[in-house]
C-alpha cells in the first residue's frame, strides 16, 4: 500500500495501484485457503477407504455387503470431487465447453421440477413450477442449464423442512430470469455475499455435508451461468426462505451463426 496524499492523477493512480495490491492480497488468501480446503476434502474419504482397506488387508475386518457400499460411497465422493475441481479450472480458463442452442425456458424448469417431485413429497413439500407458455427461448447448453437448476433445487430441498420451492420464469426487457425459491431456513446477511466462493461454509467449519456433496456446488453453478454471459444473484430472510436468480439473455436467432 501507498500513500494518497493528493485527489489529483497521482493521487487516482496511488489508489489504483492500492486497490490492486488489495486483490492480489486477496486472491492469493483465497488461493491458500482453497487449496487447504481442497486437501481436506480429499483427505477424509481417502482416511476412510485406507483404514477400512488396511483390516481387510490384514484380516481383522470381514468383508460385507455394507463394508463395500461404504468404501463405494467414498469413491463416489472423490469423483464428484475431482469432476467439480475439473468444471472449475475449465471454467476458470475460459474452457468450458457449451452446446448451445435454443431452449424453451419453462420446459428446462419442468424438466427440473419433475426431477425433485418424489423428494419434495417424501418431505411434505410443495414442489411448483410458474412460468408463461410463450416464454421467450434462450440460447444455452441444457445439460450445463439443468446441473446448475439441479445443484439450486437440491440446496432448496436440504434446508426446506415445510412449504414449497417454486421454480419460475419470468421476461424482463432483453433478459430472462429464473428464480428458484424455497420457504427454508434462509442464509445471514453476513453470509449471503460470500455462498458463491468455492468451499465456503457459512460456520467456517470443515465438516462434510450429510449427502457426500463436494461443497463447490454454487461456485460451480456461478461459473456456468457466467459462461453464458449471464449472471446469479441471491436473496434471503433468515427464517423465510431464499430466492436464487439466474438471469440469461434471451435468445436471438442470429446467436446461432
């Protein structure tokens, strides 16, 4: 950091040079935050699998139908891991590769919906979709679209224990948005600028998820929509619910020259 001491160009360029410095600090905690993380969530499936390898190895544990489900669950987990790692760096190096073409807005949340309906009524939820028929079309890859829908609903349905979650699509001016909202237990507002950053959990804990999730879910949805030159966004009350939107240009037929 740098003195300002004047409001001149010197004095704009010394608070350029020292807004700079301030994210390159940043970016690099980040990084090493990241890499520690990662290096956690690798270390615990792979404790796992070692110590129920080393018995059986040595004798001391029976194999059983349970025992390989378990050590399979893991291995599951070190996939998902290494592929959301892998969408990211691709992400990150603007290499994501998409397969876009025109989609109906309101058929890929229906698609979603009738993905989630049996686990939103195995938990007495109310899973609806509201969009108009003549919807505009935008130009996206589906299956990139309906991974990021997925992880949102997915989310939705982990912290909703009653109520609903409405998938709905709206037309504002040139843009479409999608908005996934459920009636769970809301994020802080402390919380909410940061569910976006890669491994964040809101109580700085490392404990993994109950469902085996890799915790880049949200990151990985932001990098998606971002590479349709489109943004997500949040909202939530603590104890209401939250909403995600995913706004994403309408389609326009030229985009496909």
């Amino acid at each position: 950091q740098v003195e300002v001491r004047t409001k001149d160009e010197i004095g704009e360029l010394a608070t350029s040079f020292n807004q700079m410095s301030h994210d390159l600090a940043d970016a690099s905690r980040q990084r090493k935050q990241m890499t520690a993380d990662i290096a956690h969530d690798l270390r615990t499936p792979l404790t796992v699998l070692r110590g129920y390898t080393e018995g059986l190895k040595k004798g001391s544990l029976p194999g059983s139908e349970k025992l390989f489900t378990i050590m399979h669950e893991e291995v599951i987990l070190l996939q998902h891991l290494v592929e959301d790692l892998r969408t990211l760096s691709l992400a990150d190096a603007g290499e994501l590769t998409l397969n876009k073409r025109a989609i109906d807005p309101k058929a890929l949340l229906e698609r979603t919906g009738l993905a989630y309906i049996m686990q939103a009524e195995e938990k007495g939820l109310q899973l609806r979709v509201e969009a108009p028929a003549n919807l505009p079309a935008i130009f996206v890859d589906g299956e990139r679209m309906t991974q990021v829908l997925n992880n949102l609903v997915s989310n939705a349905l982990r912290y909703t224990n009653s109520g609903e979650i409405l998938l709905s699509g709206t037309a504002v001016s040139d843009e479409i948005e999608l908005r996934i909202t459920d009636s769970g237990v809301g994020i802080a507002a402390d919380e909410l600028p940061h569910i976006f950053n890669r491994f964040y959990r809101a109580d700085q804990s490392r404990h993994r998820t109950v469902d085996s999730t890799s915790g880049l879910g949200l990151a990985i949805a932001k990098a998606i929509v971002e590479a349709h030159e489109g943004k997500i966004t949040a909202v939530s009350t603590p104890g209401e619910g939250t909403t995600f939107i995913i706004t994403l240009p309408r389609y326009v037929r030229n985009n496909e020259s």
